[in-house]
C-alpha cells in the first residue's frame, strides 16, 4: 500500500476545512448529508493521489468512511444506492482529472462514537486489486460488495422492498460476460411451475444498545437488524477502540424464538454480562448490562 504525496498547501487546506466543519457541527448538529459526504469523497480522492514515475497521478481505489453510529444507522437502508452514486461521481472526477484507478473505487461504510454527528471522517488508500479480491467482482472489475451481508440481512433488506423489486448494488450486479439460464421447460413444451410467493420476514422486535463511552458520554445504538458484530475491527458495526478487546469480539444475534443473544467469538478476555466474568454466551433481557473492554452497554427492549 503506498501513501499519497500530499502538498503543504493542500494538507493546510484540509486542516483549515476540517476545523471549520468541526465548528459548526458543535452547533448545529444536523446529520450528515450524502451531498457532503460526496463532496469529502472528491478531496479525499484529490489529496490521495500519487505521482507516478510516467507523470500520471495514481489516485485511491478504497475509502473507508467513518459516521457517527446514529448518521450510519439513518443511511444504512440506502447505502447501495449512495454508494453506486458516490461511485460514478469519483469515477467521473477521476475521468476529468485524468487520475489513474487500479480499480473501480471501493466504499466501506462503518459506524464509530468517535465521529460527530454530522461530520465524517474518511481514510482513503490505494490496494491492489489482487488483495481485494473478496470485494470485487469475478472479472476484476463492475459491482463491489461493500460490506459483508449474512443471508439474513439479505432477507431482512429483501422483505423491506414490494415484490420483484430488485435489491439495489446487489441483484442488478451481474457482470456482462454472466448470462441467466434459460427457463427450463420452455424447449420441451412442459408446464412451468408458479414462482413461489416471497414470504416477508417479520419485523424485528424494538431493541437498542445505550453504550457508555470511556472518555465520550454516551451513545444510543438501535437494533435493526438480525446480527450485530462488535469489535475491535473496522468492519464491526460497533467498533470498541481497545487493545484488550478481540477483531472479532463478540456478536448480537436475533434468535427464531423472538429472542436476541450474545455469543462470544472466541475472544481473549470474554464478555462480563450483569457483572460475571468472561461468559460465552447469554440471552438478553430488558435491562441486562454487558461490558467488552472499556465500553459498558446495556440492553433494552420492548
């Protein structure tokens, strides 16, 4: 991975636009927009390029952008469609400004406490594309899966849309050289069988997370989908900044019987759950408190 060779005055630009940005969220607070975020995608992209020997400048191909848990969960329903669009814009900008891409750009959203609301923090880099392999598509290239989706977040997202309407960044992601099998039965004048009607996954149950912060009072994390990875990891959907705590720590999962879980991941040091120690496994009730490194939740539902 190598780092972009940034200008005095463009790293001077960047603090001066970050204090400013800073100023007024701690008076306004108003969440995020997606216009702000693609305007931040476009610096991030301008003060990440590096200058090639041939005198081509080769700009970031993955951006991880940080929001405050609240502005995450209030565009995680529509993250596909955002990110398809922050897509073509930087593609665009990059088409403009004759920047090179080792690949289409990829966008990883994660929601952290240590951003404000209304602001984002985005940490560009260049990959090669061999080390993305997961993350692309079979040819290299075309639709990236952002984040890693379990099949039950893809019914909860499924169950959310009216029939036959395709998920979006996801069902429309087939490359050009993949076709669809033909129907069979048509060529033999046999009779087709009904599609099977899609059954909504009921809805999830009201539950949230209050998180108590070593340092930074408090935040609020609403349940809103069937499982929930906690760790140190950026791709966790709560991220614990501490060396004690595992990668993978621990995950919240919503139980067929309408009940949520915590399993431990195999961590070092466990999970403390109503004050026991290093506990692998418990179902959670209303008012039950957990504790993963420095950070203290406590569980509700109704």
């Amino acid at each position: 991975m190598m780092k972009a060779r940034q200008q005095p005055l463009s790293r001077l630009n960047a603090w001066i636009e970050s204090t400013v940005e800073k100023f007024v969220a701690f008076f306004v607070r108003t969440p995020v927009q997606p216009a702000f975020i693609a305007s931040k995608l476009v610096s991030a992209m301008e003060n990440g390029t590096f200058l090639q020997k041939a005198g081509q400048r080769l700009a970031p191909n993955v951006y991880d952008i940080y929001l405050n848990i609240k502005d995450h969960q209030r565009l995680s329903s529509s993250q596909y469609t955002l990110i398809r669009d922050w897509q073509e814009s930087l593609i665009s900008y990059a088409k403009r400004k004759h920047y090179t891409l080792k690949t289409e750009p990829i966008l990883r959203l994660h929601g952290v406490t240590n951003v404000p609301v209304g602001l984002v923090r985005i940490d560009a880099k260049q990959e090669d594309a061999k080390n993305l392999s997961s993350e692309l598509g079979n040819d290299g290239g075309g639709i990236m899966s952002t984040q890693a989706l379990s099949p039950q977040q893809l019914a909860l997202l499924r169950a959310q849309l009216t029939p036959g309407q395709p998920l979006p960044g996801i069902d429309n992601a087939m490359a050009p050289h993949q076709v669809k099998p033909p129907v069979m039965g048509s060529q033999f004048n046999s009779p087709i069988s009904p599609p099977i009607p899609q059954v909504p996954s009921p809805p999830l149950p009201w539950a949230r997370l209050s998180i108590r912060l070593p340092q930074s009072g408090q935040q609020v994390y609403q349940i809103e989908k069937p499982i929930i990875n906690i760790g140190r990891q950026l791709s966790n959907d709560i991220i614990v900044e501490d060396k004690r705590v595992s990668r993978n720590h621990a995950q919240i999962k919503y139980q067929p019987d309408g009940q949520f879980a915590i399993f431990d991941l195999g961590s070092t040091n466990g999970i403390t759950i109503n004050n026991t120690p290093s506990m692998r496994q418990h179902v959670l009730r209303s008012g039950d408190q957990f504790t993963i490194g420095s950070y203290d939740f406590y569980f509700e539902r109704r």
